[in-house]
C-alpha cells in the first residue's frame, strides 16, 4: 500500500482528491482525510526537493474541486456555477468535530 503520493501529485499538477475505500485504513469521514492529506504531504516534505508545504486551502480544494476533476465531471457539479448541478455542505463550527450536518433531498 505505502503513503499517498500527494506531492508527486502536486508537482505534476495531476487532479486528485480523497477517497475512502477500506474502513480498516482509518477514518473515512472527509475531514479526518484532509488532516490526514495535510500531515503526509508535509511529512514528506524532508524527501522532496524544492516542494513547499501545501496549504489548508490547497488541501480543502483537493477535496472539493480536485475529487470531480479526477472523476471528470468538473464539467458539471464542483462549484456554484449556472448550469451545474448544486450541492451545498452546511458546517456548525460549534461542535468539536466540525462535522457536516447532512440534510439531502431532491426537487
């Protein structure tokens, strides 16, 4: 398995975002992805030459516009756009995970 080749990623300016398949590996909640992204890549910073650390933003567009673009269909949801389909996440930054509150439904 290894670790997730997030800066190669970076450096080829290859479209990636997070993703969950096995519940054994760690926690599949998205936030616990991004923080996982975000200390890997730094982690990993001392192997790589000339790489500068990643930022909360990349991080956070990573596992927003970064998974539709790997899944090539940026061309229609992955951000507020006329013509695309919407999805929205409300977070309550009162709780102590800042999990998001889910409420989906369809017109």
């Amino acid at each position: 398995m290894g670790r997730p080749a997030i800066q190669a990623a970076i450096d080829h300016a290859v479209a990636t975002g997070p993703s969950a398949d096995a519940v054994s590996l760690g926690a599949v909640d998205l936030f616990s992805q991004m923080r996982t992204a975000f200390a890997l890549q730094r982690g990993s910073l001392h192997q790589a030459e000339a790489s500068a650390p990643v930022s909360a933003r990349e991080i956070l567009r990573m596992a927003t516009l970064g998974g539709v673009e790997a899944a090539h269909v940026d061309d229609m949801v992955g951000s507020l756009t006329p013509g695309r389909k919407a999805g929205v996440v409300v977070l309550n930054g009162r709780t102590l995970n800042v999990g998001p509150e889910c409420a989906s439904f369809t017109p």
